[in-house]
C-alpha cells in the first residue's frame, strides 16, 4: 500500500533498507519493522501518524522530541545503560525534522527498533504488576523537571472526566438512535458517582494537586521488557501531555488488575485483582513516592475507580450516540463494554478500604485518607 523504501529515504538513517512489514497490534497508527541488510546496523520502526485522530501531528511530535531527549540524558548519565534500548529514539529527517509529510499528505515518523524485548496484554502475576508500575513510575520521576513550556495537548478533553460527564447528558437528551431507554440502570449509576468523579479535577483547580506530564494510555503493553521480565522501554508516546499523576496510575489498574475481558459478556468473571493491584502500586511508588505530594497520595486509591467510571461513561455514551466512536463487533457491543466496566468499579468500592492501605503502605506510612 505504500512505497516503504521511498518513505524511508527520507530519513537520516544507517545501513541499507532490505525489507519493510507491517508490525505489531495496534489500531490508530500504521506500523511497519524496516530491516537493514548489515547485521551491525539497527533496524527501525517506521509509522504512519494517523492525523484524523491527532490533529496537531507537529506538536504531538514536539512532545515526543522533548520528552524522550530529556529520558536520555538521565539515562545516559548512568554508565551501566543503554540509552538505544531504554528510551525511544527518534530519526530526523534529512531537514531536520521528526517527520516527513508525503505527497499524500500523510505524516511519518522513524525510530531505533528495540531488540530483543517482549510484551504482554495480560498481567498474570504481582511481578508483572510492579516491572509495569515501577517502568510508569520511572517515567513520571524522570519527566519531573521536563524544562521549558507545558507539552501541547495531543487530545484535548482525553481525561476531562466533567467534559465526558456533559457530552453524556448531551447525548441523553439528543438521543439520536432511540437508545436512552434502554440503558436506565447505566443512567442511574453514572449519576450516582458524578459528583465523586470529579475529585481530581476539582483538586486541580484549586491547586492542591500540579500537573504533570503524563503518559495517558498506561496499558500494560505499552511497556517493553527484557527477557528476564524486568522492565525496559515505555512507548508509545502521542498521548504523552500535561495531567494529573492519577490519570497514569488509575487507567493501569483498570487495565491491569481486571480478572475478566475489558467487554467479558460474563459480569462474573470481572473482579479487581489485589494481589496485582498491590504489585503495581508498590512498583509505582517505588519510584515516585518522593515525587508525589501527600495530596496526590492520598488520592491514588480513587484513581482506580475514576477509570472503569470514565471508560465505561464513554462506552454508554457512544452506544446511545449509535457506536460512532468505538469499533463494535455486534449490535449491543458497547453497552457489554459499560456493563463490563461499572461491574470492575463495583469490585473495587467494595475493596476500596483495602487499597488504601495498599497504597499508605508502599508510601512509606504517608496516609491515603480519601
């Protein structure tokens, strides 16, 4: 579909192009593994930003050349490293840019292929759980002093959980496809936990919680592991922007911790597991507990249960909207999806006390009083 060693002439890298394929799993971009023909030279992943979903590709790309220089200065300081491995390193183009625009109009970028490393979509173990939440962690700390001006907005609204809140009621009341009533009980348990879910932002406004940069899509496959499962590279990068810690923290445990599939028809089989909850929130603050305030500790906990709230509020939304947003795969995909997501925050108001103590715990005894 598309001239692979044209596209890469374009870029300033090393060794010969041999081959280019497509690669990986994901479902926005288009991802292709560029080989060399020398087997002392890097090969590279080349992709395709889809600017339909990101409409500032030059700031998204900005972001992604400030915050991964600033990764690998840290990182080289340390003399034991490997900076190529550790951080995601992006190739300019021949003008010196990080992207190229081609005659289509679309915009592509080129970095160092990561060898030898693994990844998984299913966290099945507590040492799994903290190599996750020690990587994101580490990742929060090391962007901690990011010099300069705030990151650009990527998305604007990703996590604004009063935005979501709104469009919903706007949805309801447009009710577009005759939906609304067929989802009262989602109705009635959104409303129920609006005003708690605003928490954090509320707590941004009025200054006792900074903004941060953070990553903004924290499953755990966006972390690369080395062959012994010790954390090695995060990537993924375009939703990296300015917010809250507990975005970061709380959109890993829902991914993370669901005994169930994230739309598992069968609501039985959703539970949160503590046991992985419990790993990744001592590998988080592992490595940001000096980082955080007491404010934000004390808010970690919730920010498990905002998550499941926010993800399954723009599930019902989209299924009453008629499935515009989301991909479906049957008629009532999306209300599965929302269904499947309040049954996970149910599981964790009912251990919610316990993740508390998780959380004071691996603070160092610094309470979680929320």
């Amino acid at each position: 579909m598309y001239m692979l060693e044209q596209i890469v002439s374009n870029f300033r890298h090393n060794g010969t192009y041999a081959s280019g394929a497509p690669y990986g799993s994901g479902h926005i971009n288009d991802t292709f593994k560029i080989d060399t023909k020398e087997t002392d030279q890097y090969n590279y992943i080349l992709q395709r930003v889809n600017h339909h979903v990101f409409k500032d590709v030059p700031g998204l790309m900005e972001n992604v050349e400030r915050v991964t220089s600033h990764i690998r200065k840290k990182i080289e300081a340390n003399p034991d490293s490997n900076p190529d491995r550790e951080v995601l390193t992006v190739i300019p183009t021949h003008n010196n840019s990080s992207y190229h625009v081609d005659s289509d109009g679309n915009f592509w970028r080129m970095y160092i292929f990561i060898w030898d490393n693994k990844s998984y979509d299913v966290v099945d173990s507590p040492e799994k759980a903290f190599e996750g939440g020690r990587m994101f962690g580490q990742f929060q700390s090391q962007l901690a002093d990011l010099p300069g001006k705030p990151l650009n907005d990527t998305i604007p609204n990703f996590h604004n959980i009063a935005w979501r809140l709104d469009t919903f009621m706007d949805t309801l009341k447009r009710n577009p496809v005759g939906r609304a009533d067929l989802v009262k009980e989602e109705i009635d348990f959104v409303l129920a936990r609006a005003e708690e879910m605003k928490t954090i932002l509320r707590l941004g406004e009025a200054g006792e919680i900074p903004l941060r940069i953070t990553h903004n899509d924290t499953k755990f496959n966006n972390v690369l592991l080395n062959q012994e499962d010790k954390g090695l590279c995060v990537i993924d990068l375009d939703t990296v922007m300015p917010g809250y810690v507990h975005y970061d923290f709380g959109d890993s445990i829902r991914t993370s911790t669901n005994t169930g599939a994230e739309d598992d028809p069968d609501l039985d089989k959703i539970e949160m597991d503590i046991h992985l909850f419990e790993g990744y929130t001592k590998g988080f603050l592992h490595e940001t507990k000096d980082t955080l305030n007491q404010v934000e500790i004390d808010h970690l906990a919730f920010a498990g249960k905002l998550f499941p709230y926010m993800i399954g509020l723009r599930f019902i939304t989209d299924y009453v909207d008629g499935d515009n947003y989301f991909k479906v795969h049957h008629e009532h995909h999306n209300l599965q999806r929302a269904r499947a997501q309040f049954k996970l925050l149910t599981s964790m108001e009912r251990q919610f006390e316990a993740m508390k103590e998780i959380v004071r715990k691996y603070a160092g005894g610094r309470d979680a009083k929320t």
